[in-house]
C-alpha cells in the first residue's frame, strides 16, 4: 500500500484558496500601467509607472495656456501607450487647471478603456513627513487648512479667515510641518510645496486607499456657484 495522503483541513484549504487569491491580485495591480496627472498648482507634473518605464516630467503650469501639459501627454503616450489606470490629482486648487486634467483623462479613458480614479492633490506633496498641514488661498479674504496623515485626508480643507488661521496654526505644535504651494508670506511657517503626479501614481497602486471613482470633480471649497436661467415671467 501507498503512503497515505495527509488530510487537509477545509478551512486551512480555504486559507490558503484566499491568500494565493490575495497575492495574485497584488501582482497583477503592480503590473498595470499607471498614468497620473497633476495640474492643480503652478507647477505641473505628469506620471508613468510600470515595469519597464518610469517617467515624470513637471514644468511650470500656465493656468491660461494648456501647451505645455498636452506636449508632455503626447509625448508620453506615444512612449508609452494606452495606461490601464489613470489618477487625477483633484485638488482643492486651481479649479481650471484641474478640470483640463479631469478632461483629458476622460478622454483617455474613453479611447483606452483605463479605469479612472481621483485623490485629493494635497495628499501627494513632495515630503518625506508622514504627517502634515496645508494651507491655500482660497480667495475672497479667505485661507483653507487641512491636516493630513499617511497620505490621507485627516481633516478635510476648512475656510478661515486670515486672524483666523493664523490662530489656528499657532495651536499647532511647533514641529509640525506647514505647507503651501504658493506665496503665502503672512503665514511665516508656510514653506512651498507641490503636489507630485510621481507620488500620485505610486499611491494608486494601493487598491486600499480612499480613491474617488467617476464621475470626478474638483474639490470645492464652497458651493459652486450656479447661474439660474431667467424664467419667461421675468424678462
């Protein structure tokens, strides 16, 4: 007679049944091709990540003129090719900038098939702190803050005044790292820095982070404001 055939047990099998399952959905999200594209500050950046090829160009982002960005996205498409997953930084920053991002991924997506996701742009500042603050101008006499840790969202952008920040920041603790990505004098612990569609990708090759799905928007401050049309009664 045979050696005998050491029994398995179910739930060990189905242990294992899950873990190979778990580890084959890891190598194949590492293997995707990954485009990110960061508009949302003066300077722009784009983003390609897989196996082979890892790209990242920036340059300074002319709100009014798109040029540069389109040339820098050609030229890595047909580098490139087709991604199979596209991040958009969102933002909160400039909203023209990001929506010109949000519509050129769309687009990709619709000739590509690639999935498409968005994460908040302050969440990917070039840093080596895990955990950090940022400020911006948000107009209209008014300044956003927001705390982030792990290169997620700890407390969503909040409007002060600029009495009101400057409160705010002095309740910081002293070595807790303030940034900004534009001149911001009046805040004298603000130091620049900017979104990085690099860190972008490589944060969306992790499936356990909070991306927002389509439909994308850019991130508001406020409520956007909505023009409504003039009823017959009244012209």
């Amino acid at each position: 007679m045979g050696r005998p055939v050491p029994r398995i047990h179910p739930r060990a099998g189905a242990l294992d049944f899950v873990r190979d399952k778990i580890r084959k959905y890891a190598r194949d999200h590492f293997k995707m091709k990954i485009l990110a594209i960061e508009l949302s500050t003066v300077r722009g950046s784009l983003a390609w990540r897989d196996n082979d090829v890892d790209l990242a160009p920036e340059w300074p982002n002319d709100r009014k003129n798109s040029g540069a960005f389109f040339e820098n996205l050609d030229n890595i498409t047909k580098k490139c090719g087709a991604a199979d997953l596209i991040v958009v930084g969102l933002g909160p920053g400039s909203y023209a900038g990001t929506r010109i991002a949000i519509s050129a991924a769309i687009g990709l997506q619709i000739s590509s098939g690639a999935r498409l996701i968005g994460f908040p742009s302050i969440c990917a500042m070039e840093s080596a702190e895990a955990d950090y603050c940022v400020i911006g101008d948000a107009r209209r006499q008014s300044f956003f803050f927001a705390r982030i840790s792990g290169n997620e969202l700890m407390e969503r952008p909040e409007l002060f005044s600029e009495e009101g920040l400057k409160s705010k920041l002095a309740s910081l603790r002293s070595d807790t790292p303030i940034f900004c990505s534009e001149s911001l004098p009046q805040f004298e612990r603000a130091v620049i820095r900017y979104p990085s569609a690099h860190l972008l990708a490589q944060l969306a090759q992790d499936p356990n982070r909070n991306f927002k799905l389509p439909p994308l928007e850019p991130m508001y401050l406020r409520d956007p404001h909505i023009t409504m049309p003039r009823s017959a009664s009244s012209k």
